[in-house]
C-alpha cells in the first residue's frame, strides 16, 4: 500500500505498485482535474507535478511516486490563483478545456525555473502538449502574461522587503 | 416521450432541473408558456421565476439558461445566456449556464431534435432564445411597474435592474421573483409577436463577455463524461477486434483474465444496432484493473467480410463507381455540361483525393450507465440525445423513452460525438453485472474505432469558351455516406433526377455561389468504404473535401486561361440568379482577405506564394462567407512551411466576438492539419494509426501565424465553428502551385507529392 503526499497531503492508496499513477489520483482519491489523453506520454493531458518537474501520470507507476512531492491541478493553488490559471481567464484560453489541466501543469513547471521564457523556449517546453482544439496561440500569450505578471510580482515583493 | 419517465422517478428523472430546484426559497411563483406541455409540472416548482424552458431566475437573482446544445468547446452555453441576457436586460455576472438533459422540451426548436453540429445553434437558436429572454422582461417590468405604482412602459430594464426614472424608484430582478408578482404568461403566439430589439439597441450582443464555462476549466472543476463516478459503480475496458467493422467474436479465454485482481467478467457485446462488431468489455473494480483484464482476455475472432481490404481498395472501387455512367444520383443538374464539353474551347480534368481522418477528441470516447428501477441512465457527452438515447435503449433492450441521458461537457466534439458507440458497451456491461459501468475507450479504441471523415474521390472536369469563360463543371464526389448510416430519412435529400435520396452531407459545397450555366454535381456512395469504415462527420464534413476539389480546380482554371486566381473567383462570383445575395457576400470576404493579407501587392522571395480559397460553408442555406489567403514557402525538397492563414469571415451578426475568433483560429488551425499533418490508412480491414505517435495533429511548434478577420455586417447570425476548417487546405494548395508550380490534388499534401509536382 504505497503512500503518496499529494497537494501537500499524505494518503494511503490501495493499488498495485505498477497502477499508473494517474489512475488513482483520478479513481482513488476522485481528483479528476487530471486528464487521461492518451495513456502512452504522447499528449500530456495526464501532466503532473513530481517534486516540481512535469511528468505524465500515465507513464509514472504508483511507486515510483511514492515519497515524492506530488502536485496536481487541484493543488498548484489555492484558489485557482495561480498566474497561469488568471492568464488562461484573461487570455480565454480554453475551449473544450479537456487538455487545459495538463497544459497550465506543464507550463507551470516551465515558469517556476523561468519567469522571462522566450518563444522559442515556450514552444519547445509545450510541444509535447496536444490541444485539439488547437488553441495553442492562446496558450502562449497566456504563458507570457503570467511570466510577466509573476516578474512584476517578484518585482514589488523585493522593493517591499527592501523598505 | 420522457413525460412517461418523470411520473416513475420524478426526483431523478431530470438533473438539470432538480439542480435548480433545490437550494432555492419557497417563495415566488414560476410560469412558462401557455403552449409548452409539461407546464403544470414546471408549475409544481415553488420559488424560480421560469419564463420559458430555457432559464429560471432564482430568488437571488441568478438567471441559469439550460442548454439544450452540446458544448464541446465553442461556448455554445455561454453563447445562449448572452442572446437571453440580452433581451432580458440582466447583468452578466448574474449569469449561470447548465446542460439539459434529452427531455423533449430541451429539443432544438428549428431542428426538433436534440442534436448539435452543422455550425447550425447560434443561427437556429437566436430568435427562441431572444424571445424567451424578452419575455422574462416583458413579465419582470409589468410586475415591477404593478409593485411601484408606475406605468410599465415609462420603466427601463438594465443590469438586473427595473427602474422607472421619473420616480427613481427600481426594482432588482431578485425583489421581482421573491415579491412572486411575476405573473404574465405568454403563449406561442405571443411569444412571436414581441417586438425585439434592433441591432442598434444591442448592449450585450457583440461584447466579448467572459465564457461562462472558462474558469471551471483552468482548475480541473468542469465535468466531463470520463470524470462521472457513481456510488458502487465498476469499470470497463473493451477490447476491439483488428478489423474496423464486421468482425465477430469466435471464443473469448478468460483464464489469464481471472488472475486480475478485481476482474469481475467479460461481457461480449450483442449489439442489434450495428454500431459495433466484435467487442468485449472487461470488468473490473477499478479502471486500471479492467485494462490489465482486457489484455490478458484471449479473444478469437472472425474477421469478417471486410477483413481483406485496404484504403486502396477503397480508392480503386472508388475509381470503378465513378467510371460507371450510370452511378450516384444527382445533387445538381444545371444545364449540360456534358453537351457544353463538346463545343467548348478547352477542357481541363483533374481527380482530387483525401484520406481517412480520425476526429481523436482528447477526451476518449466513455459512457457510463445506471440500471435504476425501470430507468436506464447515461452519463455521457454527447452530440445527438435524440438518436444516442434510442441505441442505449436498443442496447439495453428497453423502450427510448425510459433513458434518460445526463449531459456532461464534451472533452471535444468535432463531430465524434454525434455517435453512441460507447453508449453500447457501458450499458450491456452494466445489465451483465448489475451495477452502474464506465466504460473508457483507450486510445487504441478511441483512433482505430472512430467513425472517421470517410475517403474521397473526387473528379471534376471543366470546360472554359473561347473567352476563357467558364460554362461548363461537372463533379462526381464517390465516398462512404456518413449521414445515410444514421437511418433518419429526414437527413437525407432528394436528388434532383428523382433517382432517390442522397446524403448531401457527402456534397454540400459543391452547390457553390459561382455562376457556372452548365453543372452536374453527382453523389456516389462507395458501398465498400461505407461498410468496411463506417463514416461519420468530422468538423465541417462534406465542404472539408467537396472545396478541396471545387476551389483547386478554379484555381487550375485561372492558370490554364492566364488569370488570376482571385480575380477568376470575383468574376465567377457575379450574384446572377439563384446566387444572388450570397455571390456577393463571398466575393466581399474573399476581397477583404486579399486586402488584409496583401496578396498580389508585393513580390514574394522566390520559393514563397500565396493563394486563395473562399467558401460558402457549411450548406448553401447556412453559410458563414468565409475566405482565405495562404502564405507558404516551398523548399526544393518539396516541404512546405505555412507561413500565414489570412481569414476572412462574413458572419452576419456576431453575440461574442472574442468567442467567434477563438472557433475561427481552432478550425483554421484544423484545416492546416487535415491539409498537411493528419492521415489514417486501412490495412486488412483495420486502421493503422493507433495513437498520437502515427496519427499527428498539428501541434504548437508546427502553427503558423493566423490572422482572422471577421465581418459583421447586421445580417442574420450564422454559425463558425466549421467554414474555417474548409477553405485551407485549397488555398494552401494553391499558395505552394504560386510559389513553385506544383499542383497537388491529394490530402493530406506531402513534401513527397510536392517535389514529385515539381518536376512534373
């Protein structure tokens, strides 16, 4: 029975070490933010946190998540706060919204090693998230709205602590 | 057919309203339309204000619009609360949006059915809801002005608010419906004779208000089909044979299966619909479990009368119908063409092709389904309640008016989920164990049994005069027909030599705005590909190929009688006759599309061109004018890089401007992917691709710029989720013919076919 700190909580799950991942944040702990696409890492709907790098909960086994920090769409804020979820609402980002999760999760990963990504970098660190309803212009101007507001953040933060 | 329903199980028997009806004060009074059935049991609701079926308004002064549409992404939901809003006078933020359930009442009011595609609900559904929503008003004011003492017709109704300004008394809607004065019913021929509003007097049609449906999809809160869970509900994986269609199950060997932890059992389908061929469901407690069974099952199967065929088969029975003069029947008969071919000047021929195309919504096809007393309940989303409740019943063996199908939001449509396929497995697995079953495609499933775009052939031949005239088009599309396979005679159309009906969801399109005196269009079902892949309706359907050939074969026109391309579609687009009206339309989109992506005003680098298309999709009687201006660059070794979509698109009236651009940019992104990335093949009787590794939409690195351009000129509101999707591929075709003289006739286009053109 493998022990998983999910969203900064720690749960116990009945499950084959070898379950994917996915499968139990979805079925077990009934957190269905995280998407199931398509079950080979090929489309990044299933994209989760695991000790703050992106990975497919598809493609990751039960133990092997095990003692690590997990984080899913439910848990990268509190309130559906974070830059990039104000972003993908200013910008209108979704459509059918089913790939958005995996998307913002994996943008995430980008902007918290990177608050000032070029093009380039944005494309390259989202190419492996399919959108079909290809929204996927959306999607970079809402990533570089974020990156810009969470710089401005920082920004004021820092002036704060320095008076 | 559901008012039998409701007095078995009336507490469950429709989501929709029961979410409303609970949680509200029991105070105010409701009220509908004199005319619409089932008001006395809207009536039995205690506290909403329920002008009409489509919105309540609550005690607190929200108004939920009940969606009868299915969202799969467009915000139709969103779309309906802004037309209702409008008229009704309330304040966006007081807004609230749910999905109906297939109770009749929901049934779109121009089609009379519950089924969303077509590009049809903005256009079909503005005048009911407008209506509803004035309405609400009419009755709210006159209750207000009754409660204030002062004329309803020196009130102004805004931002929730009734107020009379010679007074400066107001009223907020929620005072109206807790004051439960809102009495005023309206019957249907009331209801048609308000007076609405003038585009002029519009505050809230052409605003891009937030999309209601957004924020639940930016923190994993909005339900989708696969996220159902019920109370003691077991898990299903289906196993699907190697053949697309035909296949019979010989033996199923459970013996591996049983070692699962959790299996429960395999229940092999006995399908009376025909949907499906040949499937297993395995069972088990969870869903992972139910996959590990589904693999480990040893199935044998039959294969079946199709197993041997291939997508060239397909194409060469295609090239055999077609030859044949006797095949098809006619969709267009104008003149004679064939007479016209004799005595004209010169006569060019071209064959135009596309492959089989998988819709692969990212949300895999699922269902789940609940036994509960005599009711069968689904959970699924779905594009057509109407016909998908009659085969979970048929599935279940059951009357259709004992389903009751509980709509989610769609993970993506395109078209895909018009089907009910997946509604067969949950409900046969569910009456096998005797608990609610979902059933979740993988992938695999998803891609290699979709109801695909089907294969085309197309050819078409075209005689120009003396003066470079075109008088003559004669077009003969052959593929399976999708539409026909649904059964409903209704969706079908009479072909004009009376040789019985076609499925002109297989040609629309090709009934163009260009004034051509003699033209032929004939439909041609290929019995094969219509058996061996059965077809179904992927974004845009028919105009997705029937303009690959129609505006391919102008542009080959325009360079066979030393014109330009556009200028040729201009002068073709003359609004004579039939034509009139739309002709012009189009020809001011395909003009304000040339204008903005400046074609024909500067020399491009040498390997880069542009081309045109433009469109009247999706039918003649629904069309959004639609045109685009293609920017690519050709290397030598034939790959193509788009560099810009330039679209222009004629919308009449737009309700959500941010909205409509938003469904321009996916389909104009979806054309480019048809035209250039995505292709399914048959082999032994089964689709190769099986997941996103070999069939590949385009993806962020691969979109070019796109610059979309909307013209709203007070016409009628017209629908775009489609048109855009169908006028790329040509005009992609025709930029790499302008950048290197190549002319490719097949989709998806291939560096391959591009250099092989080129030395050509």
């Amino acid at each position: 029975m493998p022990n998983l700190n999910i969203n900064g909580r720690n749960m116990s799950v009945e499950a084959a070490g070898d379950t994917p991942l996915l499968w139990v944040i979805r079925e077990q702990l009934q957190m269905t933010g995280t998407k199931f696409g398509c079950g080979a890492g090929l489309c990044g709907a299933c994209t989760v946190h695991l000790n703050g790098e992106a990975v497919r909960s598809c493609q990751t086994s039960v133990s092997d998540a095990a003692g690590k920090k997990i984080t899913t769409i439910e848990g990268l804020s509190a309130k559906g706060e974070h830059p990039l979820q104000k972003a993908w609402i200013a910008e209108q980002v979704p459509q059918c919204g089913y790939c958005q999760s995996g998307q913002i999760m994996q943008a995430a990963a980008l902007l918290s090693k990177n608050s000032n990504p070029t093009k380039e970098e944005v494309v390259a660190h989202m190419d492996g998230n399919l959108c079909r309803c290809m929204t996927y212009s959306r999607i970079q101007k809402a990533i570089m709205r974020a990156a810009s507001e969470m710089r401005t953040a920082s920004a004021t933060g820092t002036e704060r602590r320095a008076t | 057919m559901n008012e039998h329903v409701k007095n078995l199980t009336p507490e469950t028997t429709d989501l929709s309203r029961r979410s409303f009806l609970v949680g509200t004060a029991a105070t105010g009074l409701v009220l509908g339309y004199a005319a619409v059935p089932g008001i006395d049991k809207a009536l039995a609701a205690p506290s909403n204000f329920e002008p009409s079926v489509w919105y309540s308004i609550a005690p607190d002064g929200l108004v939920t619009v009940t969606c009868g549409k299915a969202d799969m992404g467009q915000h139709v939901a969103s779309t309906m609360a802004q037309i209702v809003a409008e008229e009704l006078g309330a304040n966006w933020k007081d807004m609230r949006v749910q999905l109906a359930s297939n109770d009749p009442k929901f049934n779109d009011p121009v089609l009379g059915a519950q089924i969303t595609g077509g590009s049809w609900s903005t256009m079909m559904n503005f005048d009911a809801m407008s209506r509803a929503g004035a309405a609400g008003r009419m009755a709210l004011t006159e209750a207000a002005a009754a409660s204030m003492g002062v004329p309803a017709s020196e009130c102004v109704v805004r931002s929730s608010t009734i107020s009379h300004p010679k007074s400066k008394k107001s009223m907020s809607f929620a005072d109206v419906v807790k004051s439960g004065k809102a009495t005023k019913t309206f019957t249907a021929d009331e209801l048609k004779a308000i007076k609405l509003k003038s585009p002029d007097q519009y505050t809230m049609i052409g605003v891009s208000v937030p999309q209601l449906d957004i924020p639940s999809k930016t923190n994993g809160t909005a339900k989708y089909g696969i996220d159902v869970m019920l109370p003691g509900m077991v898990h299903g994986a289906i196993v699907t044979p190697p053949v697309r269609y035909g296949a019979t199950v010989k033996s199923v060997d459970e013996t591996a299966a049983k070692k699962v932890p959790g299996y429960i059992k395999a229940v092999t389908l006995d399908d009376k619909t025909g949907t499906t061929t040949g499937w297993v469901v395995a069972v088990a407690n969870t869903y992972a479990n139910a996959k590990k069974a589904a693999a480990a099952l040893k199935i044998t199967y039959d294969g079946g009368p199709n197993a041997k065929l291939s997508s060239e088969s397909l194409f060469a029975e295609a090239k055999r119908l077609q030859g044949l003069s006797d095949s098809g029947e006619f969709f267009v008969k104008d003149g004679d063409p064939n007479a016209a071919f004799g005595t004209a000047a010169k006569v060019l021929e071209a064959e135009y092709t596309t492959n089989i195309n998988i819709h692969a919504p990212m949300e895999p096809m699922n269902a789940t389904a609940e036994f509960k007393g005599d009711i069968l309940h689904i959970h699924s989303g779905n594009q057509f309640a109407t016909r998908s409740g009659a085969i979970a019943a048929a599935a279940a063996g059951i009357d259709p008016k004992y389903v009751v199908m509980h709509q989610m939001w769609l993970g993506g449509g395109f078209g895909r989920r018009l089907d009910a396929d997946m509604m067969v497995p949950a409900v046969q697995a569910a009456k096998a164990v005797g608990k609610p079953v979902k059933v979740i495609y993988t992938r695999e499933n998803d891609m290699t049994m979709d109801f695909s775009r089907p294969l085309t052939y197309q050819k078409v031949k075209a005689g120009v005069d003396a003066d470079g005239k075109l008088v003559a088009l004669s077009h003969d599309v052959v593929s399976a027909w999708p539409t026909a396979r649904w059964g409903i005679p209704d969706f079908l159309t009479p072909s004009v030599d009376k040789k019985g009906p076609l499925d002109s969801f297989t040609v629309n399109g090709a009934d163009f705005f260009y004034t051509v005196p003699n033209h032929y269009v004939r439909a041609i079902k290929n019995e094969m590909a219509h058996n061996a892949t059965p077809s179904g309706q992927l974004r845009s359907v028919a105009p997705g190929w029937t303009f690959w050939a129609v505006e391919s074969m102008i542009d080959e026109i325009a360079h066979a009688t030393g014109k330009d391309p556009a200028q040729l579609r201009i002068s073709l687009l003359d609004g004579k006759g039939k034509n009139d009206g739309g002709a012009q339309r189009l020809r001011n989109t395909l003009l304000a599309a040339m204008g903005l992506a400046g074609y024909g005003t500067k020399q491009l680098p040498k390997g880069e061109g542009m081309g045109v298309a433009c469109v009247s999709s999706q039918e003649r009687a629904t069309a959004s004018w639609t045109a685009c201006v293609a920017h690519v660059a050709v290397a030598p070794s034939g790959e193509v890089t788009v560099k810009k979509l330039t679209v222009a698109t004629d919308v009449g009236t737009q309700v959500n401007p941010d909205g409509i651009r938003a469904q321009v940019e996916g389909a104009a992104l979806w054309g480019m992917s048809l035209a250039m990335f995505e292709k399914a093949t048959l082999k032994d009787g089964g689709i190769e691709q099986t997941n996103f590794d070999s069939y590949t939409p385009l993806r962020m690195s691969q979109m070019p710029e796109v610059a979309v351009n909307v013209i709203a000129n007070g016409e009628k509101a017209t629908g775009v989720g489609e048109p855009a999707v169908t006028v790329v591929a040509p005009a992609i075709g025709n930029a790499i013919f302008n950048a290197v003289g190549a002319r490719v006739r097949a989709l998806p286009i291939t560096a391959e076919a591009v250099k092989a053109a080129m030395k050509a």
